[in-house]
C-alpha cells in the first residue's frame, strides 16, 4: 500500500485501511488524504492518530476534544495505574471499572495572515506511553515513539497532499525541513504553560530553516512517586503539543511565518 502519512504510521483505522487500499497509488488517494487531513473530522482525529505513532500501535483511541483549556487542564489520559497494583489494572480505572484508550485533545486555532479565516496551529494532546498500553492491552503496542517522531509524519503527510500548483509555490522542500529532540518539561503546570498563548513548537533558524520541536512531558506506568505526589492518572502518560497539519501547510506555502507568543510575566 503506497498512501503515505499519519493515517498509515503505525498503522489506519479499519475504515480508512479499505479505503487508502482502493485508492493507494493514484489522485485519489492524494486527494482524499488531503480531504481528511484538513478536515473538522480529521482534526477531531488528531490525537488518536498521534497516540498510534508515539505507541507504535494499531490501537483506535476515544478522543475527547475540549473546547475550553479549563476542561483540558483538568483531563487526563486513561487507562490509569497503581505502581502497587500494576498486574490487577489490566485497564481498569482506580475504581474499578473498565477504562478504554482515551485521548485528550485541546486545539489552539489563530488567524491565517489577515484573511480572517482562523487555522488549527498548535493541538495539544495527552496521550498514554508504549509502556502504559503493553500493560493494559499486552500485544497491542510497540515501540515508544517521539513528539519529534509525530511531527515528521504530520510533515510527511502534508507534502503527500500538496497539489502540483502548490508545489511550485514551496517556501521549504521536504528535505530541507529540520527536528528537534523532544523538549521536556519537569511538571505539569510547566507543560501546560503558555497556554492560552501559543507554544513554540515551530521556528526558522538563524541559516534560514524550518525547524519543529516537540514539547512533551512523560511519566513512566511504574513511577515510584506517592499517589499523593503523581495520581495514578498521571502515570504512564505522554504528552505533546504539536504543529497541525494546516499550521504545516500554511509554513510551507510561504502563508504564514512561525508564530511567536509570548504570555506576560
């Protein structure tokens, strides 16, 4: 199957899997990658498809979008864990019930140059480690993956879709876009700032590059710290804020520069 990107690294829902397979290899395949990419569906989608690459897992997610950063802030990634406990969890929650694969998702949108249509920029996602779901659904994952990892797929599947036109009009080839290693935060306040304010997530470089960062905060299933300290719905969590693919798209074009925001002191 030739239909590259974020749909397919690790792996393409059940539904997108027969249709990529119908299409792989032709304008349709582009367009339609195209038609999902930039789509309310398919950014309603954004973080179960980075929960896959970051896994490495063929795994759907319920992904909950937030519209408010309050909800955000307040959400976590499930399943949880007990390090005291870790073989009975088998995704269960702390009280006992049965706790899918759920993702959380919280979408920071700002204006396209000035034609008052407003983009996705940066979507922040709160997702489960490789490790987390080994534990809960033994079998289910692989290797444990980046933010930068994300990022290079997001980049990956947006130039699969730009059209011929489009090309002509490439501020960066693909070859010349660079990555940074995760950037990690030590807690989760940290993490979450600068929210409302956009995190730095993209930059042109002093030679003239395009360069992405993934900032990200992790906590092992089996983190040693008290509940108390680390809630069980902290651990074995991954999180990431990530350029969308319009954000991608709209950098590469020449149709925005990277946004710099700086919340006050």
């Amino acid at each position: 199957m030739s239909i590259q990107g974020f749909l397919r690294r690790p792996a393409l829902s059940a539904l997108v899997a027969v249709v990529a397979t119908a299409l792989a290899g032709t304008a349709q395949a582009q367009q339609s990658l195209r038609s999902y990419l930039y789509s309310v569906g398919g950014n309603n989608d954004f973080c179960t498809r980075a929960q896959q690459v970051l896994a490495s897992t063929q795994m759907w997610s319920t992904n909950i979008v937030h519209p408010s950063l309050d909800a955000f802030t307040g959400s976590s990634a499930a399943p949880y864990f007990s390090p005291s406990n870790l073989s009975a969890y088998n995704a269960k929650g702390i009280d006992g019930y049965t706790l899918p694969l759920t993702t959380q998702q919280y979408t920071s949108s700002r204006e396209l140059g000035t034609t008052g249509m407003y983009i996705p920029v940066v979507i922040s996602c709160k997702m489960k480690t490789a490790e987390a779901l080994a534990i809960s659904f033994p079998g289910y994952s692989g290797a444990q993956r980046t933010c930068s990892d994300i990022h290079q797929n997001i980049v990956a599947d947006v130039y699969s879709t730009l059209t011929a036109v489009e090309r002509r009009m490439l501020r960066w080839q693909e070859n010349q876009i660079l990555y940074n290693a995760d950037t990690y935060s030590a807690a989760g306040p940290t993490w979450l700032y600068p929210l409302p304010y956009l995190p730095r997530v993209a930059a042109i470089t002093a030679g003239g590059a395009l360069r992405f960062t993934g900032r990200a905060i992790t906590v092992p299933s089996t983190d040693p710290s008290p509940d108390t300290l680390v809630g069980p719905d902290k651990k074995g969590s991954y999180y990431c804020h990530l350029a969308s693919p319009d954000y991608v798209r709209a950098l590469i074009l020449g149709q925005m520069n990277p946004i710099l925001e700086t919340p006050p002191e």
